[in-house]
C-alpha cells in the first residue's frame, strides 16, 4: 500500500490564506459601526418623560395683563434615531389675568386641526378654515367645533412662564389627548 501523499504548504497558498482570513477581520470591524447605528435604539435609556416637561415660554413681564399672546412651543425631540435640540411642537395662546394667574389654549382648532388666530376686532378667537369661533376664555361660539379651544396647564416657576404642552383629539365632542 502506498502512503497518501501531502503537497507541502507553498508561500502563494499561505499568502492566499492570510489575505483571505485579514479581509475578514477588516469586514468584521467595518460592521461594527453599521450594526451599532442600527441596534442602538434598543440599547437606549427608556425616557426620562422629557416629552412631558413644561416648556419655558418667556417670563413673566413680557405677558401684559389681559392681552393674549401667541407662543411657539420649543423643545428637544428625540427619536430612535435622530435629535433635535430646537423642534417647534406646537403653539398657545397665552393670556396673563389680572391675579397674575395664566390662561393658556391650544392654537388647534378642535374641528379638523386648523390654526386658530385671534380676532381682535370682535374679541375672540377664529379659525380661518371652517370659520369656528371661541370666546377669549376657550369657549365654543359658532362653527363647525365640537367643543371649545383646548386648554393647556401653565406653571409659572419664579418669574417664568411654563406650559404643559399636549396634544387633543379633533373632531369629537370629548377632550382626549393623543
């Protein structure tokens, strides 16, 4: 019986497998990053209710007593992805009362979600689309609304003014958040 024979190693089968093992390894490590973007989310600290946290809106002296005024709501936004440390997530009307207490609605028409502008000249509030109107204390006037402007809880911290921002149901009778 014959022995089987063996091919010695050569230096191009050795250099053939260094190359083939080296671009493995250089694969695997530019894989890193990519699987690292994709599966962050689930490794991501739950919220801390950051969405929920007031949202500063100016300070006390720059809302004349009885005079409403229209606010952008700012805040950070995070999602799985991405963040925003300036996102406008929505608007109030801010009305300073003369016990210094704060009045604040959603500038959502609760009809189908239109902006609601104040009517200076007849002294409430008026949704261009459907021609909705509320009274300058929120309440249902005229229109298509189901219901009267949304109101939003002000705080006020000091010499700051905070709202708690949320987000309402259009079209129902009842007030329900989002």
């Amino acid at each position: 019986m014959s022995e089987p024979t063996s091919t010695p190693p050569t230096r191009r089968g050795f250099l053939g497998a260094l190359t083939v093992l080296l671009g493995g390894a250089i694969a695997a490590l530019a894989s890193v990053p990519v699987l690292g973007s994709l599966f962050s989310p689930l490794r991501a600290a739950p919220s801390s209710g950051a969405a929920d946290a007031p949202i500063p809106v100016g300070s006390i002296s720059e809302f004349p007593v009885g005079v409403p005024r229209r606010v952008e709501l700012i805040r950070s936004v995070t999602d799985a992805w991405s963040r925003s440390d300036a996102t406008t997530v929505g608007a109030a009307w801010v009305t300073r009362n003369a016990d210094d207490t704060f009045t604040a609605f959603s500038t959502i028409c609760p009809h189908l979600g239109c902006g609601v502008n104040l009517d200076k000249q007849r002294n409430l509030y008026a949704c261009p689309c459907h021609t909705s109107a509320f009274t300058m204390d929120g309440k249902y006037q005229a229109g298509p609304a189901p219901r009267g402007l949304d109101p939003l809880t002000v705080e006020v911290r000091g010499k700051e003014v905070l709202i708690h921002y949320k987000r309402f149901k259009q079209g129902i009778p009842e007030r329900e958040t989002v």
